[in-house]
C-alpha cells in the first residue's frame, strides 16, 4: 500500500513511472500504445493499458485518465493508488469484475500541461462523423467570441477585458461557458477545437476498447475529470447516450437522493452540453456490450479562472516566441485551474472515485 500523496505526480513522466511501477507491483502486464511525439522533457509519450482480471469476463470496468491531457494528474493518482490498493483488487476480482486500467489518454497534452491533443483537439469533442463535414456543428456564440477570446497580446488589455465583461452581463455566466466549452469545429487555433479528423488519441482507445471491451457482456466506464464545480467535490455526470433506461442504471450505481448523477441533457450538471463526447466510441466499437458510464469531475477553481487559464494557454500555442517566464506563468496556472496541490483535496479525488469503484463493480455483478 502507498500513501494517497504518494500516487500523485507533479510531472507526466514521474506519473507513468509510478503507473507502470504499479502494474508491476499488482503483476499486471503493461500494453503500451507509444505515441508518435516526444514530451516536452523529451521523455516517450504513450497511453498505457493495463487489465487486471480475466481476459474472458463478462463484466469489465474501465478506469481512465488523461482524457484532458493536464488533468490527468488527477487520474493518473486515483489508478496509481488502486492499483496498490488491495481490498479494491480482491473486491472486483470476487464479484468476477475485470478492471481496465486506461493511463493517459492524451500523453502529449499531459507532459505539456495542456488540456488538448498534440493535434490542439478537445479529445472529447472529437467522436464525430468527419466524413459529413457539413453535419458538424455550428457554434455561433463562440464565433463571435473568438476573436475576443484570444486577443493580440497576453495578458489582455483592460479594452479586452471589459468586451468579454459586457458579454457575461448581456447574456449571463452559463451562456457564457456553454459557447466557450460546447466544442466549435471551425477555428482550429481556438478553445475546445473538436478537430477535422479522428485524433490519435480517438483511433487509439477505439483500438483498445475492440481489443478488451470487444466480448464483454456489460461494460461500466468511469472517466476521471477536473475543472468544473465546488473544488473537491466529485460530480457524477451522466456519460452515455441520452437513454432513460441507461440514466436509471447509472443513478441506480453511483447515486443518492441528496446527490443524483447529473446529466448534460437535462441542465442538471454544470457542464453545457456537448457534442463528439468519448463514450460514443462505446457504442461504435462495441455493440454488443450493455454499457453505463460517468465522468467524475472533479472541481478545481471558478469557471471564469478556469477559462482564463485555458485562453492563455492557446495564445501561447500561439505565440511560441512569448518571453519565458510569461510562458512558465502560464504553464504554473494551467496545471493550477485542473490540479489543486494540497493533501486536502488529493484524498478528496481518491475517497470519491474509490466509493465510485466500488459501486461500479456492484452494479456491474449485480
């Protein structure tokens, strides 16, 4: 057994070292999918799988981490402490529970505490069909605000700040993130770019789910997340198809009365409503399986300061030539606005996403 501290990592590379130090230690064999770049320390980038339980189980969970490269230091410290977890272990290999261990979804952007692919794509707007780019999705409100969004120079102009100020006014906070965080598919250098094409990330994990979800009877999927919320507290949000049957399960698993699962379709979680969301590719990659799905996000810090990392963030993808220590700046408040560095909230992330575990496997063999 680890310390909770101990399992979280302030770097991607000590986070995959301590990932595969863990497998090892829960003799679990390590499936590496090596991405095709190098990390910003110019250490390997890969997403790692690891499965422990039966390959033939008919009933699988899947833990993942990184969907949004940067708070992966929040997943990747729940896998690494479950993995030497071991009343966890015993309890989903009784019930006949097989637990896929997914580290790192998006390694680029976890190396380079950014929350987009290597591609500049949200990993979770980018399940779409780009064969029919006239069927993408047309975001209006962040046209608009785009150019407002990433201004000319970092940090904003007062002008800038103050257009951006009388938007929220007319129109409120929650119109506000829901144009900014939707996802928009026509500004590429812009804030949740959901892409033109299938990112590596996307064909990657479509690849591992055929591979080890592909038999499976039923399937749960919990996705960790940060960013949005009380800090701390871990919402349950609804992460499947807008399926009342599926919702019933889900609040049924992971749910009380005081604090249901969310969901994006009835206004009830503090995400706006999506588009391209992952957990589409569970239905695409494997039909067969009955499936029931949350993204436990976890909060960090207020919507608007969360924001206001993400756009100075994309200015300096932007302006690679900005001084150093803006660019440090930015990078420090990055991992700040997905990754709060304190004791407090690191047990916090482990206590919820353990009791999440724990039920998923419930319903799971139920």
């Amino acid at each position: 057994m680890i310390g909770i501290a101990e399992a979280f990592s302030p770097r991607y590379a000590q986070a995959r070292q301590k990932f595969l130090q863990g497998c090892v230690s829960a003799g679990l064999t390590v499936e590496p999918h090596a991405h095709p770049l190098k990390g910003r320390d110019g250490e390997d980038l890969s997403m790692d799988v690891a499965r422990d339980g039966d390959a033939d189980a008919e009933q699988l969970l899947i833990v993942s981490s990184a969907c949004h490269g940067v708070e992966g230091h929040c997943g990747s410290g729940v896998q690494v402490f479950a993995l030497h977890d071991a009343e966890w272990r015993e309890k989903a290999r009784e019930q006949g529970v097989a637990v896929l261990y997914v580290h790192a979804l998006n390694p680029h952007g976890f190396s380079y505490s950014r929350r987009v692919t290597h591609e500049n794509v949200d990993l979770n707007r980018n399940f779409l069909d780009f064969s029919k780019p006239e069927s993408l999705p047309v975001n209006e409100p962040y046209a608009r605000l785009h150019p407002l969004l990433l201004p000319d120079t970092w940090p904003p102009t007062p002008e800038n700040q103050a257009a951006i100020a009388k938007w929220i006014e007319k129109h409120g906070a929650t119109a506000y993130q829901a144009a900014v965080t939707s996802g928009q598919y026509q500004f590429d250098d812009g804030l949740f770019f959901g892409g033109k094409a299938q990112t590596w990330s996307n064909k990657t994990i479509r690849e591992v789910l055929r591979r080890h979800a592909g038999r499976a009877r039923r399937v749960a999927w919990i996705d960790l997340h940060t960013g949005l919320g009380p800090n701390g507290l871990g919402e349950r949000i609804f992460a499947c198809r807008d399926d009342k049957v599926a919702y019933a399960r889900a609040n049924a698993w992971w749910g009380t009365p005081a604090a249901p699962v969310t969901s994006i379709y009835d206004g009830s979680s503090t995400s706006a409503l999506l588009r391209g969301l992952m957990w589409d590719s569970m239905y695409e990659e494997c039909p067969q399986a009955e499936y029931t799905g949350i993204a436990l996000e976890y909060g960090t810090l207020p919507m608007l300061e969360v924001t206001g990392a993400l756009r100075a963030d994309h200015w300096l993808h932007k302006h690679p030539e900005a001084p150093a220590d803006l660019a440090d700046g930015i990078r420090a408040r990055m991992v700040e606005a997905f990754y709060t560095d304190t004791d407090a909230w690191r047990g916090q992330i482990v206590s919820q996403a353990r009791q999440a575990m724990f039920q998923a496997v419930d319903g799971l063999s139920g």
